[in-house]
C-alpha cells in the first residue's frame, strides 16, 4: 500500500513538474535550480491534496457539528492565510532554499565523517513498508511531544508558542497559526530527528502529510471525541481543545508556565508522562492574559494584544519573547 500511494504521488509530480512548475523556473531564468524545484514540487503537490482534503471533509464537518459559534469571522480567514501561506506558499519556499540545502548539507557532511545514520528498520528484520511506516510514525511523535511540552516551559519560547494558543475561535485552519521563528525550530529538529533514525525522504514526506492533517482534525471547531479507548488512541478535537483552554492547557494550578494534553498525535505520551486530562469538556480556547482584568484600584484594564493580522503578530511574539525571557514567572 505505502508503495502504491508513493507511486501514485511520483507519477503526479512528474506530471506538475513538467506542466506547471519547470516551464516557472525556466520563465524565471532560474534553470539552476531546476532539479531543487522537483524536488519541491512534491511538497506542493502534497500541501494542495491537503488542502482540498481539508476543504471537503473538515470544512463541511465543522459547518454540521461546531463545537462553539465563531464570533471572529476575520481571526479564522487569517488562520486560513498561515495554512495557505504553510501548505503552498511563501512559507514552503523559505523551507525549500534555507532548511532543506541545509538538512542536506548535514547530511553530507555526516556522511563525509562515516556517520551512518541508526536505521530503526533493522531492529525488525523484514519488516513491511506499512510496518516501518508506523514505527517511524510513533518514534517521531515521541520527540514531537517533548518539543511541544518544552516550548510551554521556557519562558521565551511560550513567548513565540503563545501565538498558536491565542485563537479564541479554534478552527481546522489553526493548526499553522505559529510564529515563523517557531515553525523553523521544529522543522529543523524533526528533520535531525528523521535522518538521525534513517527515514528515507519519501516516506518522511508522507509522515508529514499524515501528521498534518491528524492534526488539522484536532484543531478543527467540531463537537467530536472518539469514545473512552479512542480517546487514548489518537488525539481527538476535544482532547486537543482542553490543551487550548483559558488557564488549563498551558499554565499549572499555580499560574506557571506548563499545562496538560501536550502529545501531537498519540495521547499515551500524555498519560505515561503524565500529563494527561481527559474532562469531557468543550471548553473556550484562548490566554488568560488576554481576558480584560481589574487592577487593585477597580479600574478594568484591557487584555494583552497578541495581533489581529500576519504582520503584527509575528512581530508581537517577536516582543513576548524578548519580554518573557527577562521574566521568571509568565
């Protein structure tokens, strides 16, 4: 099966290549990348796949079952621009020239050293591909989730992770609302992470398309859970939501930085670590900073900005970062 679907995506690939993408970057007078560009081609292709996945099934499904009635029309259209931005534009572009020669360069370089990267498929002797596919999907959500819960316990880093949390109308398009800088860190990490235990890039590509999408389901507004076990399965659009909730997700009962449902994909690292909540709520999302509050004088003062477009929420969490940095308590 894996083989068939990878077939399938080099088969259109080559088709959007030399359809679309090669006579580009000839328009373009950039024929020396043009073996790069094939190989970004397949990024696009995937990002739009999703896309259109997302569209028909996610978007009609948040429409039939919302889990809350968006009061922010504008806050979600500029979720979607971060997802269009992420799948198939200008953001795939900047992975493509910085991230991408650099993983590669990497790469070479071990290889120069005699480094062979520890490949996890030969601890299982004739493994099938759908085998290796989920072993690499378990390892890799593994490390997904201490880089997650590590970016809710620094303080400079919520700075830039506090943008993720700042959407009070939680939607399908959420799951790309992140600081640049961000996405960067976690990219280059979880690509280390991936030659370092011998993913080959065609299937890396699909592990990130699978995850992207589970994850996109998880920030969808949808009434949704999958029961007492399939909550403790995979990661659910209310389990995830509790992980979002105005002074749960990501603060302790003692008002510091931490919070609970950190796991991306599989919840079982929730509960080994213990940071599991399973309260069958669907509970508002947001910061509680955000909340107008009332100062020892009794006058009401407004909540902290986090930025209404790209532009300015970018540069905001650019200041939080600098600001929290400098602080010992959030």
């Amino acid at each position: 099966m894996m083989q068939t679907l990878s077939d399938w995506l080099g088969i259109a690939q080559g088709w959007l290549f030399e359809t679309v993408v090669q006579p580009l970057v000839f328009q373009l007078g950039l024929g020396e990348f043009v073996e790069d560009a094939f190989e970004g081609t397949e990024w696009l292709l995937i990002g739009v796949l999703e896309l259109a996945l997302l569209f028909l099934v996610l978007r009609p499904l948040e429409a039939m079952l919302p889990a809350q009635q968006i009061t922010d029309p504008r806050a979600r259209w500029n979720d979607f621009l971060y997802t269009l931005l992420h799948r198939v534009g200008v953001f795939s572009v900047l992975i493509f020239f910085t991230l991408d020669p650099l993983m590669d360069g990497v790469a070479a370089a071990l290889r120069f050293d005699g480094f062979h990267p520890f490949n996890l498929e030969a601890l299982w002797p004739g493994i099938s591909p759908l085998g290796a596919f989920f072993v690499y999907f378990v390892v890799l959500d593994f490390f997904d989730y201490w880089y997650h819960r590590s970016s809710h316990k620094f303080n400079w880093w919520w700075g830039l992770h506090g943008l993720h949390h700042s959407q009070q109308n939680l939607n399908l398009w959420s799951d790309n609302r992140n600081h640049i800088l961000d996405d960067l860190l976690r990219d280059v990490y979880m690509g280390v992470i991936a030659l370092c235990i011998g993913v080959e890039p065609a299937q890396y590509v699909i592990l990130v398309s699978v995850s992207r999408i589970l994850q996109s389901l998880q920030h969808a507004n949808v009434r949704l859970h999958f029961g007492w076990l399939g909550e403790r399965l995979l990661v659910s659009p209310r389990y995830h939501r509790m992980h979002h909730a105005i002074g749960v997700g990501h603060e302790n009962h003692d008002g510091k930085l931490g919070g609970c449902n950190f796991a991306v994909l599989l919840p079982v690292w929730d509960m080994v670590f213990r940071t599991a909540n399973f309260r069958p709520e669907f509970v508002a999302t947001g910061i509680r900073d955000q909340l107008p509050g009332t100062g020892a004088d009794g006058v009401v003062m407004p909540g902290r900005d986090y930025g209404r477009g790209f532009w300015a929420q970018q540069w905001l969490g650019l200041k939080r970062m600098v600001e929290y940095a400098r602080k010992e308590v959030v």
